[in-house]
C-alpha cells in the first residue's frame, strides 16, 4: 500500500468542533467547502461532488449518487490537483465517509495507472 503523503493544509480551515463531534477521534476534521469529482466503477462513472471535511486520513463527502457508488474509489479535489484513492467507510443519505490508500499529486505524478485520473481533473480545470 502507498503511504499517504502530508495534506495540502492550504485547503483546511480553521477547526470548529460540530456539536456532534465525536471525542474518541484521533484528530479533529476540519471543515471544508471544496468541489471534487468521484470516479468509480471500473473507472468509467463520475460523479460530482463537495468536500464537507478533509483530513490526512480520509473525507466526508457529499453526492447525490452515494448510494450507486463502488467499495473503492477515487476522489479529485479540483483546486488542489490532488487525487485520493480511498474506501467506502460509511455512508449515511447523500453523504459518505471516505478512508484514505493513497495521495496523489496530480500535476506532478506521471504514473500511467492515473491517466483517467489526470484527465478527468483536466477536464475539471479547463472549465
């Protein structure tokens, strides 16, 4: 398994605990706002979606299609050009819990096995 690389901290801000945060977890989630395209399936579905939280562990997000969506996937935050390969960890309604396999810049990481992945965000960015 690939080690997750450090966060873009760029993109988080500040923590406010939500009421119905949870204190058993290992670090806080901080909110965001952030516009993401999933790819899923045999990569060959996208779906739109928003970035509620984001840590160096996973994501909640949010998507009118989590219920269609596979175990794995990949999630592209637009404005970062960073791609998570992740697992389903829940999903609840329109939102779904994200856990983190790896990180991917996609600007500067060439590997062939994320040629759909980089094209997707090219289409995203070129808007």
């Amino acid at each position: 398994m690939d080690p997750v690389a450090p966060l873009d901290t760029d993109l988080l801000t500040p923590y406010v605990p939500a009421e119905n945060d949870d204190p058993r977890r290992q670090e806080p989630r901080p909110r965001t706002f952030l516009g993401g395209k999933l790819i899923f399936g045999a990569h060959d579905l996208t779906a739109d979606c928003t970035v509620r939280n984001l840590t160096a562990r996973g994501a909640k997000v949010q998507t009118p299609v989590a219920s269609t969506l596979s175990r794995e996937v990949w999630l592209v935050v637009t404005k970062s050009g960073t791609a998570y390969r992740a697992v389903q960890a829940w999903r609840r309604d329109e939102e779904v819990g994200l856990r983190f396999l790896s990180q991917h810049k996609l600007d500067e990481d060439r590997s062939p096995d994320l040629k759909i992945v980089r094209h997707v965000w090219r289409q995203l960015t070129d808007r």
